[in-house]
C-alpha cells in the first residue's frame, strides 16, 4: 500500500491515475478523506504503508509573499506528521520538493549546487527537506527528495505560467504577461509521474535527493511564439513587473536521476503545448 498526500491536486490527480492505470494499490489523504495533516496525530490510526508520497502543501510563489506564515505552517506541519508516520511504522518517503537554488552560479544546476531558497515558498520547502533529512540520519527514515523544477500538464491551475498563457490564447484574442524574459526548465507532468513511479517500486536506503527536469530552458516570449504558431496571431501585451529575487535562467541537470533510475523526459515543452492545445479546445467545443 502506497499514501498519497494531496492525491487531489495537480502532480496527485496524475499520480493516482496512472496507478490506477497499473493496478498499484493507494490510499488518498487529505482534508476531503478526513485527514488535515496540520493536526496532530493525524496519521496516528493508520496501517503501516510501504511509502508514503507527500505531495500536500501549499504552492504558487506570488501567493507565499501574501501569506508566508500559512505557507511555513502547513508546509512544514505537514511534512512533521509524514516524517512521524514514517519513523513510527518504518514506512518509506517520497518528499516532492522544488527549485532551491535561487539565482544559479552555474549552468546547468546539479544537486551540488548551494540551495540558496529565494522566497517564502521555496524557504518552506527547504525547511521540510531539512525535517526529512533529519528523520533519515537520526531514525533511519528511508527518504527520496525529488526537487522538480517547472511543471506543466492538463489541469494545472491558470495562476501558473503556461495554463494562463494558453487560456488567454484560446479564450481571447490577447495574450498578457508580466515579464517577457525569464527563463525556465518546465517538464511535462507525466515526466515526473513516472518518475516518483520508478522511485516507489525500489527500495530506498538513506536519503537521496534529486533534481528533475527536462535540461532545457525556455522564456516566456518563447512559450508564446509556441502557443501563437499554432493557434494564431494574438496581441502581446507585457507590464514589465519583474518579481522579487527573479531568477534570470535555471535549468536542472538531472543526470544524477537518469543513471539511479534510468529516467528521460519524453515529452517536449512544444509538444507538450500541442497537446495541451488540443485538449482545452476540445474543452470548450
């Protein structure tokens, strides 16, 4: 038996249905199956699992500059009550962390790069990787850390990049964006669903970190070129709003993970716009 953590959200809604898919046996937990992990003792009645996946927090940068105390609190407490569980029951983790490097000294970033978290949700994740950490070296708590860099999918929220960008193009005839410039690895989510799938079917030993992403960096002028060249010309419009400590360019060198598991994106960034095109319009037909 596999726990799924935020088995509802984006990365957990495609998780839980390629294990399905593959007959791999899970249970979903969160506040709607009558678990609110930022209680104590939350987990404290379940069975021994041999992972659990912990996908629940709170995400999206801008919203952790509103609110950072809700995302320390949840993120962390959270991570404390999975890293409990684990210690109590000899469970395995799966922790999905995300980019902590702030502004690369080099490119691309492998896992030796200095983390340097430069905002409060990326500071929340350092923090529960450092929960995690410590139950590996003080209790034996096996750990996988996957740091993923820039996700992209179907039924991702329109609050991130390419979901907005594409519901504009579809919606509207005006594409509007903040800043045209920064450069990003996205990876396709069933990229990284096959990922955590490799890392659940081993056993893990110690705590292990790794980067994920596709090795490839693509600004935002570029996703709209993309989006235009397939559905059409749009009018551009850009505020130029630079966000606090913007990162110019990042890209993940994820060499460490393809030797572990033998792992390589499959999907493209452009042919993952195609599809996810193809998919929204069929939507709203």
């Amino acid at each position: 038996m596999i726990l799924v953590t935020g088995h509802t959200g984006f990365v957990g809604s495609a998780l839980t249905s390629a294990m399905t898919d593959r007959g791999i046996r899970y249970r979903g937990l969160s506040r709607g199956t009558g678990y609110d992990l930022t209680r104590v003792g939350a987990m404290s009645e379940l069975e021994p699992a041999s992972w659990v996946v912990h996908l629940a927090g709170k995400v999206e940068v801008p919203l952790s500059w509103e609110n950072p105390e809700a995302f320390y609190r949840t993120n962390l407490e959270s991570t404390l009550a999975v890293a409990e569980f684990a210690r109590r029951t000899g469970s395995s983790v799966l922790l999905l962390s995300s980019y902590m490097y702030g502004i690369p000294d080099r490119l691309p970033v492998d896992e030796t790069h200095p983390v340097r978290p430069s905002n409060p949700y990326a500071r929340s994740k350092a923090l529960a990787e450092d929960i995690l950490i410590g139950f590996a070296r003080d209790f034996g708590v096996p750990v996988v850390i996957l740091r993923v860099f820039n996700l992209f999918g179907p039924g991702q929220p329109t609050s991130q990049l390419i979901s907005h960008i594409l519901s504009q193009a579809i919606e509207s005839d005006t594409i509007a964006v903040r800043d045209m410039s920064p450069k990003r690895d996205y990876l396709w989510v069933d990229d990284l669903v096959n990922v955590i799938l490799k890392a659940v079917d081993e056993t893990a030993d110690g705590c292990q970190i790794y980067n994920v992403g596709s090795g490839e960096s693509h600004s935002v002028g570029e996703i709209i070129d993309y989006v235009t060249s397939i559905v059409g010309p749009r009018k551009i419009t850009c505020s130029d709003q630079v966000r606090p400590n913007e990162i110019p360019d990042c890209y993940s060198d994820s060499r460490k993970l393809s030797q572990r598991y033998g792992w390589q994106p499959a999907v493209s960034l452009k042919a993952g716009i195609e599809t996810l095109i193809k998919t929204y319009s069929t939507s709203i037909n």
